[in-house]
C-alpha cells in the first residue's frame, strides 16, 4: 500500500506506530467489553467506551500523520509524552519492566521521529532539502 503524501520518512514512520498504538487502545477497547462484566464500582462497559474514545483519537493523530497532515503531529507528540510517563509507571514504581521496557523503547523511538529534523522541517512547511 502507497500513501501519497509529501511528508518525509519520520513522519510516515511516527504515524504506523502511533496509528499502531490507537489500535492496540482500541483492541484493550474490545477484550474489556468481551471479557469483563460489571460489578459494584466498576463499571466496564464505561471504561471500555473511555479507552475506546481516547484510542480512536490516537489512531486519528496516527492517519492524520500517514496522510501528511500537519495537525496531527502535536497530539502524536502529547500522546507520546503521556505514554513515556505510562511506561516509567510501569517499568518503575509498577514493578513490571516487562510492559513498561518495550512500551518506552517505541515511545522513544516515536518521540525521535516526531522530533527529526526532517520532521522538523516539514512542520514548518520548509519544503526545501
């Protein structure tokens, strides 16, 4: 599959993985609902509705970027932001480097391609080079 747009490799890059990560939001999205029942104080349908949202606006920011949209890349930004501290929870105070290692890692390396100078550049419309 070819997408047509102007923008360079980095963004192309950054928004596969953050559309990446608005799917795997949704996926969390779906297994809640399947999964889970309601009980007193927690209601899961509820929750499964707040992932669902906040995903569908990642993979949002992550089309948005493949397209070559130029909104896209500050909530790509915002969102990767939020997810190194999710990781950092995970890895440190959580116990669980196992999630939060890998999750910090294509954090990172997002946060690198959003941050390129190529990237950069094309946020400011520098067409030239």
């Amino acid at each position: 599959m070819r997408i047509a747009s102007d923008a360079p490799r980095t963004i192309l890059g950054a928004g596969g993985l953050v559309a990446l990560q608005g799917l795997a939001g949704l996926v969390f999205a779906v297994i809640l609902v399947v999964s889970g029942s309601s009980t007193p104080g927690n209601n899961v349908y509820g929750e499964a509705a707040y992932f669902a949202v906040i995903s569908a606006g990642v993979l949002a920011a992550g089309v948005g970027l493949l397209l070559g949209k130029y909104w896209a890349r500050s909530p790509a930004i915002v969102v990767e932001i939020l997810l190194l501290g999710v990781a950092w929870y995970a890895f440190g105070p959580s116990h669980r480097p196992e999630i939060g290692l890998p999750l910090g890692l294509v954090v990172l390396g997002t946060l690198v391609l959003l941050f390129h100078t190529r990237s950069s550049a094309w946020a400011q419309g520098d067409t030239e080079g």
